[in-house]
C-alpha cells in the first residue's frame, strides 16, 4: 500500500472521531424490562438479572441523551487573608503567573497517624472458585478498538485476556453503534464493553487522495471473519459474535441513540469552541502544620483528641 499523503491525514483527522465509552448522560432505567435478579455462581456476592426467554439479549437501561446545557459559570476563588512569609512567582509558557507562597502556620488539627503497614500476605495457589471468578470477569469484559469504514464494515482488534493472543476480525456491520452503551445482557448474562474506535469516510478520502489506493476490507453484510489470532479458540472469538447479537436486537434504538450524542457533542464542541478557557495567573498559599520544618518547632506534637 502507498503511503498515506498528508492531506489525507489531515482529511482523517477530521473526519475520525474517536469516541470513548463514557456515556453521554444516559437517564436512569425504567424499562419494562426490569426483572429480579439472581446471584451468578461464578462470582458470589454478585447478582445478575433474571429474564424472560424472549428478550435475552437486550440493552437493559435507557439509552436517552438530554440536551446539551452549559455548563455554570467557574466560581471565583476568594483568597484568604493570611500572613506571607515567603513567596516565588514563576513565569508560563502562556505568560502567565505561577505563584507559590507559604503563610501563616495553619490552626487545624494534627493529622493523624498513618495506619500501620499491613502485615506481608504470603502468596497462595487460586481456589477453584477464584479460578472460576477471573475466568468469569475476563470473558464478560470486552475491550475493543476498532476502524469503521462507512458505517459498514469494522475492522476489529483485541486480546484474549486468557491466552494473551492478539486477534483481529472483519465485519460487516458498525460496531460503533455500541459506542457509550457500557454494558449489555445476553443470554441471561451481564457484558461490559469498553470501545474505542474511529470512523473512517472512505468517499471523503478519495475525494482529496484520488491518486491513494485506498483498499477497503472486503466482507459480506453481517459476516465475521476471524484475519489474526487462534480461529478455533472459540471463547477468544465470541466477543464479536455477542456484540453481533447485541446489535442486530437493539438497532432500532441504537440509530436514533448515536443520532443524539452526535447532537450532543457537536453542540458541546461548538460551545467550547466559543468558549475557549482563558489563562490566568495562578496562586497557591502553603500553610505549613504544627511538626513542619518551616516552624521553629519542628518537633511533631501528638495528635488533638476530638
């Protein structure tokens, strides 16, 4: 392949929005969907829904994103009245002021003690149960990174958190319709998904590279294809087939819920472009404590009982 021109990476950076899983602002879950829940044997202590046999792989909380509002104005910071007793004022790179000055002793109470070191734990051979627990957490957290072409076809990458193997996958569907869900069920179990990725515009690519031979991966509609990694390890592979479970139930309410973050995060980049922070000089009061070797006494006193 021919290196990608500058001017297409600058089209890519503009075009490809990496988003994270943090969601936008989901409202709390009041679905029908709502069901008891039952402690997974796997995990003790853990509870995780019980659901009927028709709806088992679901996004069970809201997936609504409000309007973007403001954010309040910052609160001005009142500096107290104390005695300096030295200071240093430094210049920034933006030229602005960065000032350190040490005041008055501080009136509060003695810290307290730390608490003691705990004692060293000798190392012990896993329970079965313990096993079992990590076994369980590893094949119910997914953390994927991906490159989606039109919307269409993503090309998938992570790694096994069992066998460490690096495995990579094409498919024919947006895996970024998960992106800011955090966290799903399927077949009566809870998943997490942690997703980075990025969209790629392959027709704005062309449009300013026509002379780069963009080579887009080839997959049918829906199709998985295992590229890299072990291809019979099916507990390493099946990530991407619940995720394709996950989106071919819940695309009706995926479409219109990435429809509202990008609202969302256009109008809050539009606001912070109108907005940028404005630099200022910073001041910071050092108050030593009783025990400081910035006091005549410097010996530690006990601390005062409340």
């Amino acid at each position: 392949m021919k290196p990608i021109p500058l001017v297409l990476v600058a089209v890519m950076g503009i075009s490809a929005s990496v988003r994270s899983q943090e969601q936008v602002a989901s409202a709390p879950a009041n679905d029908s969907t709502a069901a008891p829940a039952i402690a997974s044997p796997a995990m003790p202590g853990v509870t995780r829904p019980i659901l009927p046999t028709s709806a088992r792989t679901l996004i069970p909380h809201s997936l609504a994103v409000p309007h973007f509002t403001p954010p309040p104005p910052p609160v001005v910071k009142r500096l107290p009245a104390v005695r300096v007793d030295s200071a240093v004022t430094l210049l920034s790179k933006n030229e602005r002021t960065l000032t350190l000055q040490r005041g008055e002793p501080s009136t509060e109470p003695d810290l307290p003690p730390p608490p003691p070191t705990p004692p060293d734990v000798e190392p012990h051979e896993p329970t079965p149960e313990e096993i079992a627990q990590r076994i369980w957490q590893h094949r119910h957290n997914f953390n994927l990174g991906a490159t989606v072409y039109d919307h269409k076809i993503s090309v998938v990458n992570w790694t096994d958190q069992e066998s460490l193997v690096y495995h990579e996958a094409v498919c024919g569907f947006d895996i970024g319709l998960l992106a800011g869900v955090g966290n799903f069920v399927h077949k009566g179990e809870e998943y997490s998904l942690f997703l980075i990725h990025s969209d790629f515009d392959t027709t704005l690519a062309r449009r300013f590279a026509s002379q780069w031979n963009l080579k887009i991966p080839d997959v049918a509609p829906g199709e998985i294809l295992i590229t890299c990694g072990d291809v019979k390890d099916t507990a390493a592979t099946a990530p991407l087939t619940v995720v394709k479970e996950i989106i071919a139930v819940e695309t009706p309410r995926l479409l219109p819920y990435q429809a509202a973050r990008a609202t969302y995060q256009a109008a809050s980049a539009k606001w912070q472009a109108a907005h940028p922070p404005i630099p200022h000089d910073e001041t910071f009061i050092l108050r030593p404590h009783r025990g400081s070797l910035y006091l005549p006494a410097a010996e530690p006193t006990e601390p005062i009982q409340p």
